[in-house]
C-alpha cells in the first residue's frame, strides 16, 4: 500500500512516498532553516508563505522522482496537528485538493504519531512498546499499542527538551536551531563543570520540566559574566546536556518498570542527539531492553514519516473527509 505523506507544520514543506509504512520511495522536502535563523527562530507567517510557494514543487519533485502518479497512490496522508497554524493549513489544504481531485481517500495525521511511526521506517520495532517522544515542542512518555493507539504516561511541564537546548544554544550566542550545535560542543566539553538541577526526578510522575534547567544555565551565565571570567561553552553545553539525559533516562527506566514493556522507541528532532544516542545505548545494555531510533534523517520533521502513521491510521479503518481541518494543539 502506497501513502503519499504530506508535512507542513513547522518551517519545512515535505513530501514522500511510503510503501506499507516501512518502505521508503521517494522523498522531497524544502527547508526554510536558513531563512528563520536570520530571526533567530520560527517566524510562523514567514513559514506559512514560503509553505505556500512550496508544497506543490515538492511533491510535484517526490512523483517525478518516483515516476509516480496519484494513480498509484492508495491514500494521501497530512499533518493536521499540533504545530503552526498558518503552517499546517497549507499542508492540510494541498492534501484536501489531491484528494478532491484522484478520488483517494484523505487521512489526517497527528504529528507526533508521525514521529513515533518514524521508528519503523526501514527497521523493526514490535509494538506494543514505549516511546519517549524528544522534539522541539514536545517531551512525551507514551506507550504505543499494536492498533497504534497512544497513551500518555507523561509530558513536559513547562518547556520541551528541544526547545531548552534551542534556548541554551542562544544564551551561548549559537545560531538557530541551536540543538545540534549544543550537540557538537557537548561531545567536547566537560559534563562535571557545572552541577545543573535534575527536575522532578523525587516525584513519583513521569512528567518533566526543563525551564528552572534553562533559568540554571542563564544564572550560571549571568554569574559568570559579571564577574568577567571565561565562559567555555563546551563544558556548559556537556554539563546541561548531561543533565537533560540523566532525567530522560531516569523517567525511562520508571516507565519501563511500571509498564513491562522492553523495547523503547526514542522519536523526535533531539532523537538525533548523539549524547543520547550513545547513554541509550549503555541504558539498553544496563536494563536490558532493546532501544530503537528512527535513522537520523528521519528524527527531524519529514513527511516519510507522516506517510508511515498514515500507513497505520489507514489500516485501522480510519479516514478522514474534506471537512479535515488544522489544529495548533491537538490530543493524541
Ligand atoms: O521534531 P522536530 O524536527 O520538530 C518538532 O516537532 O518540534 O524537532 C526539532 C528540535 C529542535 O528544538 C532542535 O534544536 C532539536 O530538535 N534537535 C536537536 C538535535 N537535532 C535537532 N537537539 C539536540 N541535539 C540534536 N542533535
Ligand atoms: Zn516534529
């Protein structure tokens, strides 16, 4: 079964082809990056108008590359939430008119569903299993049932891990997006310079909370900067990092112990952290379960993976009409 996959939500315009949602035909996706990082951040207008001038090239570009047709496509998949709404209404408008005009069913996908179907594309994973969802607007722990149907077992407070690293990342003077580069430095720096606040890690939740994380890296900064000493950003990009991974892997190994489940499935844009790729990875062997990342080009937003939740939605029987609309915050 054939999913084109549709994504608009934040600043990249992306279209793909998916076979059975594991099989990668073509993608295509226009990036906005270098345009927003003149602003420091996602200016949801700016987005939204270069969405517009975008979205039909790309997935012209994904047939083409394919030498496809709707003709061979078996249901069109979009994001329709959460995420920017001017944004997501391009995507969900475009897939409402390829739909209206083949005569293929429509499937509204939530974008976070997107990114824990990521995890499948091109390798295994045996659901049920417990996903630990790290992006630039969410911090999740959901399990995820063989229907594909999500709970929540909990979620950030207050600000997501991607969006903490993209705010120490600008406390540093580092260009958006800022995750990677905090990344980079991390892997260089000093993790024990600085003794940065683990949140919640005495509460018996599974929630999170990274904002007094970010307030600790500002007072630290602060501090230093009056009193004029160096600063060296890598050791406060591997102290800060440090403790981000300490209470994701904590909050984990609760999860695991709660639910039974053994194989975790880490999704999302700071999945591509190659801190936490390598702590998973000791984390796997420790507890002894097996721990699946999405190939790093499909942790950040893609449409491959909008088409491979598409894939699951589908064969659950759901489908959406051309009444589908967009939403900025959407339930899962
Ligand atoms: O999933 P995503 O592309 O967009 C959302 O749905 O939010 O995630 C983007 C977030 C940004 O905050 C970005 O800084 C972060 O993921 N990110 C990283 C890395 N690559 C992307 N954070 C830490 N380390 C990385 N290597
Ligand atoms: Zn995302």
């Amino acid at each position: 079964m054939i999913i084109l996959g549709i994504e608009t939500s934040c600043d990249e315009t992306s279209a793909a082809l998916v076979a059975d949602g594991r099989t990668l035909l073509g993608e295509v996706t226009a990036t906005q990056m270098e345009i927003h990082a003149a602003f420091g951040g996602v200016v949801p207008e700016v987005a939204s108008r270069h969405h517009v001038t975008s979205i039909t090239q790309v997935v012209d570009k994904v047939m083409k590359d394919t030498q496809m047709s709707l003709d061979d496509v078996d249901a069109i998949a979009v994001t329709c939430g959460p995420g920017l709404l001017g944004s997501l209404l391009v995507g969900v408008s475009a897939a409402k008119g390829y739909a209206l005009a083949s005569g293929k069913p429509l499937i509204g996908v939530h974008h976070i569903a997107g990114h824990v179907a990521a995890a499948a594309i091109e390798s295994d994973v045996a659901w049920p299993v417990l996903c630990l969802v790290v992006s630039g607007g969410h911090t999740e722990l959901l399990t995820v049932d063989k229907s594909f149907q999500f709970e929540k077992l909990g979620a950030t407070k207050d600000d997501a891990a991607g969006e903490a690293y993209d705010k120490v990342a600008r406390l540093l003077g580092l260009a958006y997006p800022g995750g990677p580069k905090v990344d980079k430095l991390a892997q260089i720096g000093n993790a024990s310079a600085y003794d940065f606040p683990r949140a919640l890690l005495d509460e018996d939740t599974f929630d999170f909370s990274f904002s007094g994380l970010k307030s600790a890296v500002n007072n630290a900064l602060t501090k230093q900067r009056n009193r004029r000493e160096e600063i060296v950003s890598e050791d406060v990009c591997a102290s800060f990092q440090a403790a981000v991974i300490d209470v994701l892997l904590e909050k984990t190994r609760r999860a695991i112990a709660t639910t039974g489940l053994r194989q975790v499935v880490v999704a999302g844009g700071v999945a591509a952290n190659q801190g936490l790729r390598q702590a998973m990875e000791s984390f796997a062997v420790a507890e002894q379960v097996d721990v699946v990342f999405p190939p790093l080009r499909f942790c950040t937003d893609n449409a491959a993976m909008i088409a491979a939740a598409g894939y699951y939605r589908f064969c659950q029987g759901h489908q959406d009409d051309l009444y589908l609309n967009a939403y900025a915050q959407l339930p899962l």
